[in-house]
C-alpha cells in the first residue's frame, strides 16, 4: 500500500515546489526592467551636469581664438589660471570668502539650532506654532521681491559690510534650517532633559551639554549648506557690500563682464577655482548633508 500512495504523494508536491517560480520571474523581470529605466534616466541627466563641465574645463585651457567649441585644445594653455589668478586677486577674494562663510556657518550653528529647539520643544503653544509656520513662509517669498528694501534697510543700519553680510545669511536661511532641525529634535527623548533639569541645569545648559551634542549630523547639514550658499552667492554680497576691498570671489569675478569680456578661457578658469574648494568640501561632506535631511524630515 506505501508503494502505491508514493507516486501520488510525489505527483502532489511536484505543483506546490514549481508554483512559486513564476511569481519571482515575474518580479525579477519587472525590476529588471525598473532598475534599466532608472539608470538610463541617471545617465541622461547626469549630462546636463556633465556637459557643461566637460565645455568648462576645455575652454578654461584653450586661446581666446579656440573658445566656444567642444573640441579639446590643440595646445593646453595652463597659464589661464595663473593669470586668472593675478587678474582677480584670488588669494584676496578667496579669503573674504572664506571669512563671511565660516563666521556665517558659526553664528548660524550658534543661533539657529537654539531657535529650533525652542520652536520644537513649545509648538503645543500659539506662539511658538506662529513662529514655526512664519519662518516657513519665509522660504516661500522670492528674494527680489525684499531685495531693494534690505539693501535700503542695510545701508540705513551701517551694516553695508561684512558684518551685515553674515547676519543676513543667518536670518535668511532660518526657515531652512527649522525645517530640517526641528524634525530631529523631536525625537530625541524628553527624559533626558528631565535628568539635567533634575541634576539642576537650566535650560542653556541642557541644550548645549544635552541638547546640541546630540545634534552634531543635524548641525553638520546646516553647516554644509550654508557653506554652499555663502560661497557661492552673488546677488546679496552685489547688493550689501559697498567696500571694494571686501568683495567675495564672485563678485571679484564679474570683472570678466566688462574688462576681460574676449578672453574667455581665463573667466573660465577662474570660475573652475572658484569651485574646486567647495566642491571638494562637498564630496567629502554629501553623506551628512543626506543623511542630515532624511533624519530631520523622517523623524
């Protein structure tokens, strides 16, 4: 009787062990055929990026006489950036730069995080919430809609410099920054502010010995994108800064608008220059800038 129920019970197992097979075929093929879509849409506008660049690199070793074609140069003129160096002061420049980006990035740091941690820790309150949705609307309002009345406003107050330069950058971008910070905040738990208060902190000291540590990939986001921004603006150091000497790099720039306007493979030059520090900045940096966003806007 067992020998004649055996091929019964293999004829049995035989649809449920090759059932499954199908469905992942079918699955396997669709991301396939997903996972070739998304490359190929990759590749296509990574061109957009890559394009540009490629035309700014081979124009920048170029002669004027060889400008405005894809080719590459018959003859690499590296002296381009020397002389884009002399022509814009670019140590002068590049060190305004640098000094209106990092005290921007530390006053923001040292302001904006306290802000968020207010906003997030009362927004059961009417006040805090207005504040929270008015900070908001901020990033909504295009900047040439205000851009006459802060330069007006600037020059009013004295602070047409450098100085007025960075308190822009830190009241400018609190909209941004709340909305990635507050995020974050929330999900650190209360109960650890309840011990500091309980060992007798207040509340400066349980933000900064608390509060700010735990922060450290929220403030490293902040603290990249403000470097991008601060760097590479042109329109509010155009607008603020009326001391010649205090100009930033683009703004040094701009002379290639008008005096240098034929020689294109040196304004080329010095726009690759302008970049290859930030942009080194910012390969070493994308991981906390992504990672930063995710946690503040996930959590």
């Amino acid at each position: 009787m067992t020998t004649a129920l055996q091929p019964m019970t293999t004829t049995a197992r035989q649809p449920r062990e090759q059932a499954p097979s199908r469905p992942r075929a079918a699955k396997f093929r669709r991301d396939h055929t997903v996972n070739w879509w998304l490359t190929a849409a990759v590749a296509v506008l990574s061109l957009t990026i890559l394009v540009p660049l490629y035309f700014t690199v081979v124009t920048a070793l170029k002669t004027p006489a060889e400008a405005g074609t894809f080719s590459l140069p018959t003859s690499w003129e590296w002296g381009n950036f020397a002389d884009a160096w002399a022509k814009v002061d670019y140590a002068h420049a590049a060190l305004n730069s640098a000094i209106i980006t990092v005290a921007a990035i530390v006053l923001t740091l040292l302001t904006n995080t306290f802000v968020a941690y207010a906003v997030a820790r009362n927004m059961d309150k009417k006040f805090f919430r207005f504040l929270y949705f008015f900070f908001l609307a901020m990033m909504f309002v295009p900047f040439t809609v205000i851009m006459l009345p802060i330069a007006k406003q600037m020059g009013f107050l004295g602070l047409d410099n450098q100085v007025g330069l960075v308190l822009l950058y830190m009241i400018l971008g609190l909209g941004t920054n709340l909305f990635i910070a507050i995020g974050f905040i929330k999900s650190i738990p209360p109960s650890l502010e309840e011990a500091a208060r309980i060992d007798g902190a207040g509340t400066w000291r349980v933000f900064w010995k608390v509060i700010f540590p735990l922060m450290a990939p929220i403030n490293a986001t902040i603290a990249i994108l403000t470097a991008l921004w601060a760097w590479n603006d042109f329109l509010l150091p155009l607008i603020i800064l009326t001391d010649q000497s205090s100009q930033t790099i683009p703004l040094a720039q701009y002379v290639f608008q008008s005096q240098f306007t034929s020689n294109y493979p040196m304004a080329f030059a010095s726009y690759l220059m302008a970049m290859a520090p930030i942009l080194i900045v910012y390969v070493f940096a994308q991981k906390w800038v992504v990672g930063g966003v995710m946690r503040g806007a996930v959590k």
